[in-house]
C-alpha cells in the first residue's frame, strides 16, 4: 500500500476544508434566493447620453448606476444581481424603435427603464406593448402617453406634464393674482404643445380675463432663440411660460437674460430647477422655477431630518460631484418602484421568482417611498404624487440659484383624477 507522508495528508485536509467553507460561505447567498430565479436580471436603461440633452440623461445614468450598485452591494433583488445596460437616446423615434427591438429580441432584457423625450417614448410604447416588454417610462411628459393608451407593459412612474403647467399657473397667479397677458415659448412636439395648451388652459379657468399675446414654437433643442426672444419682447406679455428642458434651456437663459426677458416679465421656467447647477450666476433672480412636477429637490424636504434623502443627495454628491436634480430623482422613482414590483409580486406568489405578468399585477395599486416622499401607481399605469415650485434665488454657498419661497402642492392638486382626461379636469379648477 502507498503511504501518504503527513504533510501530503495536511495539505489535502487543508484544500478539503478550504473547498468545504468556501462552499458554506455560497450556501446562504444561493439559499436565499427565489425558486426559479434567473442569474442575473437584465435591465436596459435608455437616456440622452450625447447631444444638447445630455445635461438630462448623464445625471440620470449617474443615478441608475449609483442605485445599481448599491442594490448589489446589498444583495441584490433578494439575492439576485442586477445587471445594467446603458442605452443612447439620440436618433430619431423611428431609431429608438428598432434599438428596443433589439433589446427585446437579441439582449432578451426583462424590463426598459427610461425615455426622456415625449415623441420616443410615444413610439416606443406600441413596441413595447407588442413584444411583452415590462417598460418603465422615467421622465416623458406628455400626458397622451396614459390618456390616449390603454397600457399593459408601459408604467410611468411619475406625474405627467399637466402637474407642471397646473402647479404653475396656481403659483403665478398666486404671485400675481392681477396678471392680464401671458405668452408661451415651447418645442413644437407633444412635450410642448402639451405643456403650453394646458397651462393656458388652467391659467384662463383661473383668470378668465387674462390675454394670450403670443405662441411661439421652436424645433427640439433649437439652441438658437434670439428671433423668439425679439417676439416675446415686443409682445410684452406680463408672465412667460416655458418648458424648453435640457441644453436648450441653459442656451435660451443665455440669450434671454442680458436683454431683459427675466427683468420686465415674469417667467415660469416648468424644467428650470435641473439647469440651475449647470446655469451657475446665469440664472436670474425671482425666476418661477420647477423641478418638473416632482415633490422636493436635493434641499428640500431638509435632508437632515429625512434619512433616505441624505443618503441619495449625499451619495449622488460624493461620488459623480453634482446634487441630484429632478431628472435624477425620477430615475431615482422609475427603479425603485421596478424593485418594489418584483417584491411585492414574490411576497404574493409564495417567494416564487415572478413572471413578468405577476410583477405587472403587483406593479398596479402600489405605493413605493422615494427621497422627496410616496409615489402611487394607479390602474391606468400613471403614478401619481406632490411637487413643489419657487422662485431662484443665488446662493454663495453653492455658487449657483437655489429655490426659495418654495410651495407643495398634493397630487389631488394638480394631476386629473383617474379616469378623467386633463382637458374636461382644467374645466373644473377653481
């Protein structure tokens, strides 16, 4: 018989008890896990990442990433990695189109988060609905994306662009209840007409004696506007209303500042609190900002007393060197209920690994918590929730305008019940 020496026998012992804990430290990980969980869950998240509009999405990636990963570090979605792919939004609908195609049919993604443009997320919703895609629409504002659809695959996690254009004109006229004449500058697509048609709308239920002077319509992220801003001056509206968003804004604040525009009219900028890091000094005082219709904004509520909100303004902070803005917190929103779906659907399926079918279902009626406060998805796949607006105002401790004499506004307040379009609701504001 061979003989074994006894350091040949310890060294086998060694690697066999080494082997044996390597595979007690898995046990607990893989133990934990959901029957029938997949190795990995593959979400595709879709933003501007080049181009005018990338001071919108190159935030919201940070934020997709830092929450990611954070998730990851915590364990997963009950033990399960997430994997995220970033995805361009540049190009035409017709480009993004095929690019969730390829998503669905070749990456084999479980579900799309995204979409900033209104026209993109408009043309990606059919495909969606087609190729059984749970898809979670994170910042798209126009409200025919809940109101002309009936959805199955297509959630918005976030109010829709009445909420900005309500919230503003209540704010305006709050300031200024003896206002007489209004003008609009907004993109010429459904984002636009949309925002300008439904805070002209609210502000004329509100004021009925109140004029419309001019309506003026630019391309998407023009970047040129010195031939509207010669409009709107010689139109002289008393208030302004702009939804212009992203590289856009920050170029037409540019122009319309050093001739007078903020000075002698009030503006109500519905996207201007995402600028304000990026406008510096540039942004006027007394300018009616908004963070979208989101309810808060890195100091608002006070992150000190909110431990969510420090985490996520300090996290966002500390590592990518800029505050969380609005199109931060909807990613913030849009990922988090995604995760909040898949619980809630494993906490009533037994702890089973959820179909897609079954995260939809726990998707619709649920009520997530985010860093501003509660978000609520109604049946019509539309959430809902508060938001706040105010006035810049330059803050040297910051080196940039913050918003002062902020005012929330409950969902009930500016988003149209469910089941009433926002054309017949605006007939009804008092």
């Amino acid at each position: 018989m061979r003989k074994v020496s006894g350091s040949t026998a310890y060294r086998w012992l060694s690697l066999f008890i080494s082997g044996f804990l390597s595979v007690l430290a898995i046990v607990p990980a893989t133990a934990g896990m959901p029957a029938g969980a997949p190795s990995e869950l593959k979400v595709a998240f879709v933003d501007f990442f080049s181009g005018p509009a990338a001071t919108f999405g190159v935030p919201d990636k940070n934020t997709a990433v830092w929450l990611v990963d954070k998730w990851n570090q915590e364990g997963g979605l009950r033990g399960v990695k997430v994997k995220l792919l970033i995805v361009d939004e540049a190009g035409t609908p017709d480009a993004q189109v095929v690019q969730f195609r390829r998503l669905a049919l070749d990456e084999k993604v479980n579900a799309v988060v995204g979409y900033t443009s209104s026209a993109n997320c408009l043309a990606v919703a059919p495909a969606a609905e087609e190729l059984k895609v749970l898809t979670v629409i994170h910042v798209c504002g126009t409200r025919r994306l809940t109101e002309d659809n009936r959805l199955t695959y297509v959630f918005r996690t976030s109010d829709h662009q009445a909420a900005d254009s309500v919230m503003g004109a209540r704010y305006l006229l709050a300031m200024d209840p003896t206002v007489k004449t209004i003008a609009g500058a907004n993109e010429d697509y459904a984002w636009g007409r949309d925002s300008w048609t439904d805070f002209k709308d609210a502000i004329l239920q509100l004021k009925p004696d109140v004029k419309v002077v001019a309506e003026l319509w630019t391309k998407i992220q023009a970047g040129e506007y010195s031939g509207e801003i010669s409009k709107l001056l010689a139109a002289n509206p008393e208030a302004i209303h702009s939804s212009f968003w992203g590289g856009g804004l920050i170029t037409f604040v540019e122009q319309a500042a050093p001739r007078g525009v903020f000075k002698d009219h009030l503006v109500y900028l519905s996207t201007g609190e995402q600028a304000l890091q990026d406008l510096k000094r540039d942004m006027p005082e007394g300018v009616v900002v908004g963070p979208r219709a989101t309810d808060g904004y890195f100091l608002y509520p006070d992150p000190q007393t909110r431990s969510l909100q420090s985490s996520f303004v300090h996290g966002l902070k500390t590592r990518f060197g800029r505050f969380p803005d609005y199109p931060s917190h909807r990613t913030y929103q849009a990922l988090e209920g995604l995760r909040a779906a898949y619980e809630k659907a494993m906490d009533h399926n037994g702890g089973r690994w959820p179909s897609t079918e079954e995260v939809i279902k726990a998707f619709v009626g649920l009520t997530w918590q985010t860093p501003y406060g509660p978000v609520t998805m109604r049946s019509d796949h539309q959430a809902v929730h508060g938001a706040i607006v105010g006035l810049t105002k330059f803050d040297p401790t910051y080196g940039f305008a913050i918003m002062s004499h902020i005012r929330a506004f409950k969902a009930e307040e500016i988003m149209p019940p469910l089941g009433v379009r926002t054309h017949d609701w605006l007939k009804t504001l008092k």
